[in-house]
C-alpha cells in the first residue's frame, strides 16, 4: 500500500550517493517504477542515466504534492541544498531525512513547522540490505507518515521507532557509528593473526568469516550473546586466556567501547548544535 502511495504521488530523492542509491536499488527491486521517483543530485552517476532512460525523473521539476521527500545530501551541503525543497514544503508531503547529525528543529527553520518530518539514522550495511535504521518523526507526523517511511528504509534493511529525538546521539554512536567498530575488529584481528605467524591473506579471511559468522549467530540464535560466548569458552582453554585480558574491566573491551561510544555520542550532539 506504501509503495502503491508513492508510486502514485511520487517520490523525490534529494542526494543519490551510496546510501540514496542502495535506497533507490532496494525501492526498485520492490516494484517501484523509475518513473515515480525525482532524484536531485548535481553530480549524477552513470548509473542514474541508464535509469533514466527507463523513465527516472534526473534534475527535472518536481512534482506538486510528492508523497515522500527523502533528504540523502552530507549534513555539510545541507545549507544549500535544502532551500531547493521550499517549493513542495506546503504540502502534505513527508520530509525523511537520513543526514547524520541534523535535528527536526533545523529541517523546521528552513521548511516551516507545519511540515511532516522524519529524521532517521541508516547504517551502511545497508548497501547490501543489511541495515538497521532508527527513526522519529515530529508532532506534525502521524502514524501513517512513520508506517510509510518505515516501509521506503524496509528495503535496505530493519527498522526501529524511536521514543524521542534525544535517543539520536546513542543510535548514532551504537549503530550509525558501529559498522566502523566492527571493521577495526577485523584489522585488529587480522593483525594479531600476523603476529602469530599467518600470512596477511589468510589472516584477514579468518577474521572476516570468523565476524561474518558470529554476527550471523547471534543475530540468529535464541541465546543471548552473552550465553553464546559461555558456549565457546572452555574452563582452563584458550578461548578463557584470550578473554581474561580482552574482559579487564579497566584496559578490555567494555572499558574501551563505552568510551568510544560515549566519545562519538558526544561528537554527535556537538555537531547537532553547530
């Protein structure tokens, strides 16, 4: 019903980098026609142009009263790409915004406070339809607005409401934020792997399918993650010799990620205020 909404209205796509293009596959994929959405991006990929002449709407005029106005452009080329918006924000149409770090309140002071917006917060596994997006919408947004958005970020991945627009900064921090963690672990792994006498090649493919698959147990499994570790873990082993340091309560793992989560939740409200 969603789609069927948007496919009729339209849907207007400011910003078609790596996140709006692993959107706009995903919406595609689902059935949505080329020719329901309007994309605005100064620097077109090729693959934009293929699409369009299949129909896609590329820097064209938009239409009146779009169902849905997606905000895809860097918080930093906010300032002179949202007034191109103005033109549809008398409308009943639903402003998504995923721009890290750009609260309702300054989407509001360019388009108006009567206008129905949704900031949400994507990940980039999302370009493989494997993300997680937070969203909130403001007291103009109803639950049918919130539905209609949840269903255009179901095509890159799951989706969760948030209560308040405070809880941002921590999504950002966890899940905004957290594929970079994940990284980090697979280089640091790979590297310990080095040190111990493993080619740089065999190294780095154990400690990405070794991630790849844990993350998928978990995720998988009706044990918690905790249990899972217990699992794995043999009184007197090698994995309980690893854990003893990488558990220290003062130089492991929890002391470390809640700094560095605290450290970019920090960051997150910084740049909110700027």
């Amino acid at each position: 019903m969603a789609l069927m909404t948007v496919s009729e209205k339209g849907l207007v796509l400011l910003g078609c980098g790596k996140m709006g293009s692993a959107m706009l596959q995903g919406w595609l994929a689902d059935g949505l026609k080329p020719s329901s959405v309007y994309v605005l991006d100064p620097f077109p990929s090729e693959w934009l142009h293929e699409l369009e002449e299949k129909g896609l709407n590329l820097n064209k005029t938009l239409p009146q009263e779009p169902a849905v106005c997606i905000i895809a452009v860097k918080p930093q080329m906010m300032g002179e790409a949202l007034p191109s918006l103005k033109v549809i924000a008398r409308t009943d149409t639903v402003f998504l915004s995923i721009a890290a770090g750009t609260s309702i309140e300054s989407f509001q002071s360019v388009l108006g406070n009567n206008c129905k917006i949704v900031r949400a917060m994507p990940n980039t596994p999302a370009a493989i339809g494997q993300g997680i997006s937070a969203l909130i919408g403001n007291s103009n947004s109803s639950n049918h607005d919130i539905k209609l958005c949840e269903t255009l970020l179901q095509a890159v991945g799951d989706t969760v409401v948030l209560e308040s627009e405070s809880q941002m900064d921590a999504v950002t921090a966890v899940s905004g934020s957290g594929p970079a963690y994940v990284f980090h672990l697979i280089e640091a792994l790979a590297a310990a792997g080095v040190d111990q006498g493993l080619s740089a090649q065999l190294a780095m493919k154990l400690a990405k399918k070794t991630v790849a698959g844990a993350g998928a147990l978990a995720f998988h499994s009706e044990e918690s993650p905790e249990q899972l570790r217990v699992n794995v873990t043999s009184p007197g082993g090698t994995t309980q010799a690893a854990l003893e340091i990488l558990m220290d309560v003062e130089t492991g793992f929890p002391k470390v990620l809640l700094e560095g989560v605290k450290a970019a939740a920090n960051r997150s409200k910084e740049l909110g205020k700027a």
